[in-house]
C-alpha cells in the first residue's frame, strides 16, 4: 500500500485518485497515517464482504 502525505495528497489530488484507483493510498499527517482512500468498487466489495459477514450474526440473534 503506498502512503503520501496530507500535502502530497492536497497538491496532488489527482494523483491520489490515479493512485487509489489501482490500491488503496494511505494519507499521513505529521507522520502518522489518518486515512486510506480506496477506489468504490473496493468499498463497496468490502461492505458486502461486511454484510455477508454480519448476516448469519443477525440470523442467530433473532
């Protein structure tokens, strides 16, 4: 995973898109990672991943 920096990320956002289409980007400040931007089609397989995940959790509560 590549990291840049918040300033790196804010001069460069472009960049950061380019980059996060292809993996997720972590963005450090002062040094220490704050965020990661992915591309949506990641989320979103990481939300249903979650969903699938939660689903049998739900089923044994009800």
């Amino acid at each position: 995973m590549k990291t840049l920096t918040a300033k790196d990320a804010k001069y460069g956002f472009g960049r950061l898109i380019d980059l996060a289409r292809a993996e997720p980007v972590t963005v450090a400040k002062h040094g220490h990672p704050v965020v990661v931007v992915m591309a949506v089609e990641e989320f979103e397989r990481l939300k249903a991943l979650e969903t699938a995940v939660q689903s049998p959790e739900r089923k044994a509560k009800a």
